[in-house]
C-alpha cells in the first residue's frame, strides 16, 4: 500500500501536533466519548453476580479484545455490571502500572458477552458514534504523540495513575467518519504485515534460547566428544554422563556456601558498601544498577566477592528460584541477602560450573524441591549442598567453559539482532499509526 502527503493544511492550534489537514477537526475526548474507571476486582464475592473480567494483561498483551479470550471469571453488582459492561467498539485502557510509558496502553472490544465487563486498573471510552468510530481511536491512543499526553498527566513516584479528567481533556485530531475507516483499514492491513513479521522474529528468538538451553545442557552433562562412552549417572534428569567422569555432590567441589550480609540496605551510596539484591541478578548477569548499600559493620571483608563467585538466588518466586550470576568484575560488590554466595574449591573451574548451574534440568530440579509460600518459594541451603553433580577432569571442565563460551556468544550475538529488529519494526509500527491518525500522510486511496 502506498501513502502521500495532504495537500492543505491549517493550523492545529497545538503546538505539539502542528498542522493538520484543513478538513479536520482537533477536539477534546471528552467532547468525542464517554469514558468512565472501572473498580471492578479480581476477587469473587458469593453475593455478587458472575461475570467475565477484561483485565490488566488482556489488555496489555492483545490489540483487540473479544468474549471468545479465555478471560478471567469472578463477580461483580448488578450496578456494576450495568456500568462497566463491554460493548464491540469500546476501548480499554490502562490506567495504573508501575512504569510511566505503560499508562494509556489500549485495546478495542470487537465482540462482547452479556457479561464481559472492564476490570480495575482499567479505564473504558465509548465512542459517540456520530463523532468517532472505535478502530480509529484504538489506533490514536496506540500513536506515540497523542499517547504521550496520558504519560505526563499520570501521578506518581512508585506506581503511576491517570486521573479520570485527564482523560477526556486529552486533544485528538478528528477526521470525518469515512476517513476514520479508511484511517482505520490502512493501519489494520499494515499493522497486520508488521505483527506477522515480528511474530516470525519472536518465534526465532524462542528457538535460539531453546538452541543456547540445549547446547548448554549437552556440553555439561555429555562433555564435548560425541564419541565418548557412557555409564548411567544414577540421576534421572542427568541421564547417562561420560565413563570417566565422576559423580559426586555440590558441596565437594566448593570451598564455601553461604547467604550475605543481613544488614539493612539502602538506595543512598554515599560512603556505604555495594551490595547485591536479589534483583541484581534476574537478568542472569551482574547489574550493577540493581544494588543496594550497607553501612560498613565488622568482618565484612568476609562477604567481599572475589572472581569466580557464583549467586544464586534461593529466596524468590518460583520462576526465578536457581537463576544465578558470575561475578567476574573488578568493581567492588559485597554479598547481600537473598542471594547464596558460592565459592568454588580449587579444582574446580568456575565459569564451568556456573554453566552447569544454569542446565535447564539443574533449575528445574531446585524449583521442585523449593517450599512455596504466598509470594515466593525458598530452598535450605543443605538442599543446594547436596545436589547431584556429575564432574569432568579439570582440563575437561576448561574446555567446555570456553567452548560454551565461544558458541553461546555467537547464539547471544544473533538474538541481539534480533531483538534489534523487532524493536525497529515496532518503532516504525507507532511510527506509521502516528503519521497517519494525526495527518501526515494520506491513506485514503489506499486501502
């Protein structure tokens, strides 16, 4: 499809939006929409009617919303039903998150149910027909310049909110209805190309960590010569290892297993110890921008990391229970709480060791035996001491780090174009709705 510029234009009147074309309109939501905040909750009340909850992530995750999703259940009054019910052509979106540039995210119902009603956290804006069709303002709230308006009205230092007011005083370019369809068409036809191309590069980045999960898993547990004898490990998710290695426990090939400093933590660095918190690793690497500090106390030399410590977090949510990080920088960071500080002896090579930590059936096999709690599992530190290990001869050890080293670059090299892609296609995916809901290109010809 192709695009072109209007021929006449006026001004806006906005400075932010400029010009726009001479035919169009430039109003206030509130004069275009109903609108209205949902309170309804997630937690069934056996006094109240049932219904089916649009909620937070549904809207998050999907452009467009339909009674066919597999959509929460739970109650609400009868008012509420009547309230926040969900018709084909309302939009929905989010009113709080925790990240500023989350406010305003949007969805457009395009099938509904008697009882499908928006959830909290939400807000819902029903067009007035006469004056603007649901497809078109789906695609204003998702355009970078009309949704920055939400991002700075919304409140907040932790979590941030959009005031109800702020919603209908946004300003929004108005075409005339046939060309909010055409609008509309055109970003539906164009949108769909980019989402199918970037579902393709998501789909490759899935098989590339399967790819990296699999070469690490082979390497630590099978070594690096296909043609090596096996003997049974005695251990079911390790399966069969090679005939000279040895099989042992954790705590043998460690010098020390031990959890950090229980001191309090601050945010405040000024003459204060650098110390890890649980989410310094969730990345599965060492952030240095997710520390937090300490106030200097005695032996905390004893809690110093020296190269070659491996953190694994013990004391998290069960997802995230084995994930673990290599300290292998210069910088000074000391051992917080949270997170199990292990030392390897001498025989053994850590970077080696931190990679058998990481095999998938490693992780999985803490997470089963992690006790869960109300938000988060934990595991003793006697059960990490005895988990099984299946250990190669030191020269052998070295040379599966730097071979998994070597190919797992170029895996993590690969994904990161990747990734690369797909966060320029959907820069121009905003880009293209931009352009077009506010009048920089003309589309009507071409859908």
């Amino acid at each position: 499809m192709q695009s072109k510029p209007y021929t006449k234009f006026k001004p806006s009147g906005v400075e932010w939006l400029g010009d726009v074309p001479e035919h169009w309109e430039v109003k206030r939501l509130k004069n275009t929409a109903n609108y209205w905040v949902s309170n309804v909750d997630k937690v069934p009340n056996e006094s109240e009617l049932p219904v089916r909850l649009c909620n937070y992530t549904d809207v998050y995750y999907n452009d467009f919303i339909s009674s066919e999703m597999n959509l929460m259940e739970t109650t609400a009054t009868h008012d509420e039903i009547k309230k926040f019910h969900l018709i084909a052509g309302d939009v929905v979106i989010t009113k709080d998150s925790e990240e500023w540039n989350d406010i305003a995210i949007s969805s457009l119902v395009i099938k509904t149910a008697p009882n499908l009603v928006c959830g909290y956290h939400l807000a819902m804006i029903r067009p007035k027909k006469e004056m603007i069709v649901g497809q078109y303002l789906l695609r204003q709230f998702q355009s970078s310049a009309i949704n920055h308006q939400f991002q700075i009205a919304a409140t907040g230092v932790t979590r941030y909110g959009l005031p109800k007011n702020a919603i209908g005083e946004a300003i929004i370019p108005l075409p005339p209805l046939s060309e909010q369809h055409a609008i509309a068409a055109f970003l539906d036809h164009e949108t769909g190309h980019i989402d199918a191309l970037i579902a393709k590069k998501k789909k490759l980045l899935s098989l590339l960590a399967e790819q990296r999960t699999a070469l690490i898993s082979r390497a630590v547990t099978k070594g690096l010569n296909p043609s090596v004898k096996l003997k049974p490990s005695g251990v079911e998710w390790l399966g069969d290892m090679p005939e000279h290695w040895e099989n042992t426990r954790l705590r043998r090939i460690i010098s020390l297993l031990r959890n950090g400093t229980p001191s309090t933590q601050f945010d405040e660095e000024s003459g204060m110890l650098p110390v890890t918190r649980i989410e310094t690793i969730s990345k599965g690497i060492i952030d240095f921008e997710k520390i937090g500090y300490v106030e200097n106390f005695d032996r905390s030399h004893d809690y110093l990391l020296s190269k070659g410590d491996i953190l694994l977090s013990h004391i998290n949510s069960l997802s995230m229970i084995g994930n673990a990080a290599l300290y292998d920088d210069n910088r000074a960071l000391y051992s917080g709480m949270n997170l199990l500080r292990i030392s390897p002896s001498k025989n053994t090579n850590s970077k080696w060791l931190w990679y058998f930590i990481r095999n998938d059936g490693f992780k999985k096999t803490l997470s089963s035996r992690a006790k869960p709690a109300i938000n988060q599992a934990s595991l003793t530190t006697n059960q990490i001491r005895e988990m099984p290990i299946i250990l190669p001869p030191l020269p052998e050890q070295q040379a599966i780090a730097a071979f998994l080293d070597r190919e797992t670059a170029k895996i993590d090299t690969l994904s990161a174009k990747v990734l690369t892609a797909i966060e320029r296609l959907k820069e121009y995916r905003t880009a293209l709705i931009s352009a077009a809901v506010t009048g920089k290109i003309d589309v009507r010809e071409a859908v």
